[in-house]
C-alpha cells in the first residue's frame, strides 16, 4: 500500500513541475533561430519570468529553414534574414506584430527600422544586423592591396591563402560587386559575367569554402584573409588583434535579421513578450556580448562599441555608404539560375 501511494505522489509531483505548480498546464513557445545565436541564458530567464517552456532549434541558413517550415513543422518565432522576411510576407505565412504589447520598442535603433525588406516593421522586430566583408592579416596582407576591395580575393600574391564564405548569395555579392553591378541584379549577362569571375577566383586562387569553422581558423591565423559577416569578424578581431576588416569601396551586403511570428502561433501574447524580451537593454547586452554581431539595441550597441569592442571597425555597420545594399526576395526562376551556376562553381 505505502508503495502505491508513493507511485501516486512521484506522479503528482511530476505534473506539478510540469504545470509550474499552479494546476495548469505550462505554456510552450517554439523559437527557431540560427545556430550559435543566442545567449542561451536568457531562454532559461525568459522561462523563469514567465512560468513557460521554451522550445528552441537551430537552422544553419535561410533556406534550409524555409523548408523545414514548408514541410509542415511548426514554430511561433522565426528569426530569418531580411530576403527570406520578404518572401515570407509574400507568400502570407507571418501575422503582423502588435506594437502596443513591445513596450521596449524605443530602445531600437532608428537605423535598423523602416528597411525596404518589411517597410514599417509591420511583421519584423529586428535581432541582430551587419556587413559582409574581408577579415584579413595585417602581417601578411599588403596595406597597398587594400585598395583592390573585393578584387583583392583574386591577387595571386595570396593564391591558396583565403576563406570563400560557403554561400550562393553572398559570394555571387562578391563578384557582382567587384564588377560594378548591384548584388540583386536579375540580369542574366550580369550574372554570368559574375560566375566567370567566380570561376577564375577558384581555378587561380584556390580558396577554400567555409562556414562557421572560418572563426577559429582565423583566430588561429591559418590563412591571410576570409569572407565573413561582421558580427564573426568582431569576434575573431577581439581575439587575434593582427586582423583587421574591410568594407570594398565597391559595396557590400548590409543585412538585417529579425524576430517574426507565424500565423500557425497561437500563443501570440507569449511570442510578443519573448520579443519584447529580447530587446531589453540588459538582455540585449548579454545577448551581444554573447554572440559579437551588433545590437539593433541603442544602449547596447553603445556599450559594446564603447566598452568591449572598442576599436573594432567591424562591429560598426555603415548604413550610409551609397554603393552599399540590403538582399531582396528572387523569384524561383532567378534563384534556380542563381543556384545551378553555385553548383557548376563548387564543382571542382
């Protein structure tokens, strides 16, 4: 009998921590972000304020994001970047965001709002932002060389010595732009011009393509310089002080990433307060602190350009400069032409 009763009081306590103790479930809210992108203390915070449990999973690009998501798996939050926002708005798969319930919505600075991807952030909240560019050795990288912009990536001086970030669109930004062309061009000469850029790139420098693995790699100072996004280059920079970062002349990819609800959520007023979360200026430090790419939190951002990153060109985005651009949505018929000329250049 003693045995029964305590299998019955084990059960009850089990469906107590599960209802937080109050005789009700505990509510649930699935995040999917990008890996590597969170401090992941701030999920176990956000948890304990809210007496709710926090699903969260990872994706390592937009697209394989999109079709998790298209094949029916379902998440509250999505955190993708600016193109796959607009695609997401196109195609009708996110509800607006309720701006009355983010009461931290002033800490946001003016910069990362009102971008062409989503005007009026009527279904974004913005997570982090940034550049592309090339995170180079100062020790070995000609200052002179410098002035070549993205042209550098085909000095032969440095054949077998560089990182090729191991992406459709932003290499194809790349050689757009070392070519005077814009980066969202649909122009098929153009394109092709920049896949023979591409393709002479890999036959006479022989770059390797990477991903995540390029951070300790240059921290560690195996090649002379790498494509990377800015927020990596901050970080890599704050550890191996012989680098520095470049912003072409001939411009980058300004990118934007951002918090967006589903229209499959149901548990909005959680969403809305997990958003409003993220943007306050204490866990928007962490958050950036954590991670290294820049705060679109004003204090934050600040704080970090101030304090720990002092110094750090490439964690200050220069949304100013007139050559640069922001990626917008392809239609599936430039994407396949995109995608099929990528796979001709990985090809070897």
């Amino acid at each position: 009998m003693k045995k029964f009763v305590s299998l019955i009081l084990a059960a009850v306590l089990v469906m107590g921590v599960l209802s937080g103790c109050s005789g009700e479930e505990k509510k649930v809210l699935k995040v999917y972000n990008a890996g590597e992108y969170i401090d992941k203390s701030l999920l176990s915070k956000f948890e304990k304020e809210n007496n709710c449990t926090v699903i969260y999973e990872t994706f390592d690009s937009n697209e394989s994001m999109y079709t998790k998501i298209m094949s029916g798996e379902k998440y509250d939050i999505l955190v993708p970047s600016d193109y796959m926002i607009e695609r997401l708005i196109k195609e009708d798969f996110l509800q607006p965001v309720d701006w009355s319930l983010i009461t931290n919505k002033e800490n946001l600075m003016d910069e990362v709002q009102n971008q062409s991807y989503d005007p009026g952030n009527v279904y974004s909240v913005p997570y982090f932002w940034g550049s592309v560019g090339i995170l180079y050795d100062t020790t070995v990288v000609d200052e002179a060389d410098i002035k070549e912009g993205w042209n550098l990536l085909k000095n032969t001086k440095y054949a077998g010595n560089i990182y090729m970030y191991d992406s459709e669109r932003d290499s194809f930004m790349v050689a757009l732009k070392a070519l005077g062309y814009s980066m969202n061009t649909t122009n098929t000469e153009e394109i092709d011009k920049a896949y023979e850029w591409l393709v002479e790139q890999r036959d006479t420098m022989k770059p390797v393509y990477a991903g995540d693995d390029v951070i300790d790699n240059m921290i560690s100072g195996n090649k002379a310089m790498a494509v990377v996004y800015s927020g990596d280059a901050a970080y890599i920079m704050s550890e191996n002080p012989e680098l520095s970062y470049l912003e072409p002349e001939q411009g980058t990819n300004i990118w934007y990433d951002a918090m967006v609800i589903t229209k499959d959520c149901t548990e909005t007023e959680l969403a809305h307060k997990f958003i409003d979360f993220m943007l306050d200026e204490e866990n928007a430090l962490a958050n950036t602190e954590e991670v290294g790419y820049s705060s679109p939190v004003k204090s934050a951002f600040e704080e970090m350009k101030t304090g720990t990153y002092a110094g750090i060109c490439a964690y200050v985005v220069d949304t100013g400069y007139e050559k640069n651009e922001v990626f917008r949505y392809q239609e599936p018929e430039t994407k396949k032409y995109f995608a099929d000329l990528w796979t001709k250049v990985k090809a070897y």
